[in-house]
C-alpha cells in the first residue's frame, strides 16, 4: 500500500511538471492541496519580505523569475526556485481536488527552500548573498500536519514535499526546525530534493538524519516552455563560434571546488581564442539580473562546451541550462553526470 502511495505522489508530480495525461493514472487519483485556516498564511510566506534586505525577484511569473526574452523562453530562474514551479501549477491542475476525502496525494504548501534560506541585499559586498532563515514556519507546520485526519491516516505516507534545495545542504536543511519536520513528522512524506545522496550512507544514518522516501528532481533551468516560444529553440542554434565556455564564479566552500574553478578561469584567460568565461552577475553573484542588460547564458548558445565544474556539491544548475542551450556539457566528477 505505502509502494502504491508513493508511486502515485510521483507520477502526479512528473505530470503537474509537464502538464502531461498518463494511462498510469487511473481517474480517481487526485490530489489535494491544504488551503484552509492558517494554510494560507504558510503557501504565501516566501511572496512576501520577512527581512526588510530580501529579495524576491525570482517569484515573478509563477516562480520562473524575471522574464528575458519571451520569445527564446528565456527567464532568470534562481536554482532554489522548485516550489513555485510546482505550486502554481498544481493550483490549477485538473487533478487537484478540493474534497480532500477523495484524494490519493496530499501536497504540502511550505516552500522549504525558502524557508530555510532566502537571497538578501548584503551592505558589506554591495552584492547578493545567501543567508540563514533556519525553518522559523516549520514548527506551525509540523501542528498544522499533525492536528489533520488526512495526515493522521497514514502518517504522512501519501503527502508530498518539496524541498527545493539539495540533499546534502547540511547548513541548511539540518538546523534543528528544519530537522525536526524532515525527520520527524514528515519523516515518511515523499520528499523532492534537488538530488538524492541517500544511497551513499550507511544503514540507517541517512534516515534518521533526514527522513526517508527522497527522490531527486532537476535543477530548474532558466528555459521555460510555453506558447509564445518559437524556432529555431535554443538547442536547435547551430551558430557556436567559441569552442568552449564557462558561466560562473571562483567561489565554493569546497577547496578542490575552489581550485578546479579556479583553473578553469586561468586556462580561458590564458586562451582567449578557445575558452571564454562569464560570470552570473554583480560580484560574481548568481542575481545576473541586478546588472541590466547582462544574459550570461548567452555565452553558453554560442558554446560548443560548457565547462560544468563542480560547487559545494556536485550537481549544478548549468548542467541543465546548458543541455536546454544545445551547449555539449563538460563534467569533472562521476556523479555531475550521473
């Protein structure tokens, strides 16, 4: 029964992502978002200022970000921006219920990721830095999901998190608010991170740091689909005159990080002609968006190569922007590519 359960919550998030109709879904599986009481105050908290610092340029246009280029489907969509995407289709996804006793799937309207941590103005660098929220609406969703008959009736087996950022974001995602929701009362939610690194512990020690029942989900990349785009797509350019190209900073916690990055910048300086490097933005900051007229991402339409080096961990969103770029990804670790 939990297998089923499970199945269900993914294949409806696979298909709210895609807006996709699936034989493997039978008609009777519906979903239900929590939208009474104080549910309301938790699904809107990350659209407004909870620091008089933040930034929340990256909710606009359903959590896609800024637009660029309508046309190119071109956004500027922040790496931890999963919920949004997520959110505001499901509201309006035909599979939604609002008779929660005929749903197979409970989603639970907390943006983790931006609960955890969230993008603010820094005064020391004249920049953007990322900063520690620490889960303060964790607790008050750990109630709320506790008080439900819905929750209640098979411990949170058929509720669906999103969590938005990356497993193993440890400074993140481990502080104790967020903890307690990840191990303990959703312990047994279907959780969708941006990767899965639960397989590389021991036993239990994975479980009972974080839950179980995680699943890996993509970066969201700054492509978006819809109507309005048209050919030739971004993949489909063929006018690539740099061989090689790399979008992104020096920055990493991770010292080989450091140092592989690092390189890479030295080598596209020292061959101009082969290799050339951008960064995402003011200061180096992924916020490309506070310098005008500055696209990153177009050095990458015009690349053969995309260097893709690793950061604080080893999955990274240009990865994914690159492939949707038609760009040929160049990976430095095993498990970037897998």
């Amino acid at each position: 029964k939990v297998v089923k359960m499970k199945r269900i919550a993914i294949l409806l998030f696979l298909f709210i992502l895609t807006n996709s109709i699936s034989s493997q879904l039978k008609k009777n599986n519906y979903f239900y978002i929590y939208d009474t009481g104080y549910w309301v105050n938790i699904s809107v908290a990350s659209l407004y200022k909870r620091d008089p610092n933040e930034r929340l340029d990256n909710q606009l246009n359903n959590g896609a970000g800024p637009l660029v280029n309508i046309s190119n489907g071109a956004y500027h969509t922040d790496q931890y921006q999963l919920f949004s995407m997520i959110y505001y289709r499901a509201l309006k996804d035909y599979r939604r219920t609002l008779d929660p006793s005929k749903a197979t799937t409970f989603l639970i309207p907390y943006d983790f990721a931006t609960d955890a941590a969230y993008y603010k103005n820094c005064q020391k660098t004249a920049g953007v830095c990322y900063d520690f929220r620490k889960c303060p609406l964790a607790p008050k969703v750990e109630e709320l999901l506790l008080a439900s008959p819905w929750y209640r009736r098979n411990y949170g087996h058929d509720h669906l998190l999103i969590v938005g950022m990356n497993y193993a974001m440890d400074h993140y995602i481990l502080k104790p608010k967020c903890k307690s929701l990840l191990a303990g009362t959703c312990r047994n939610c279907t959780k969708f991170a941006i990767d899965d690194y639960s397989y590389m512990y021991s036993g239990d020690a994975g479980i009972n740091a974080r839950g179980d029942f995680w699943h890996a989900a993509p970066f969201p990349a700054d492509f978006h689909w819809s109507s309005h785009v048209t050919r030739p797509y971004p993949w489909e350019n063929t006018d690539r005159p740099i061989i090689v190209s790399y979008v992104g900073s020096q920055r990493s916690y991770y010292g080989p990080a450091r140092r592989l990055r690092g390189s890479i910048v030295h080598y596209c300086e020292m061959h101009p002609n082969f290799c050339m490097h951008n960064s995402y933005g003011l200061n180096g900051t992924r916020f490309s968006f506070k310098v005008d007229g500055h696209n990153p991402l177009q050095l990458s339409v015009r690349s053969v190569f995309c260097f893709q080096p690793i950061g604080d961990l080893m999955t990274r969103k240009g990865l994914f922007d690159s492939i949707l770029l038609g760009c040929i990804p160049v990976v430095f670790d095993p498990l970037t590519a897998a």
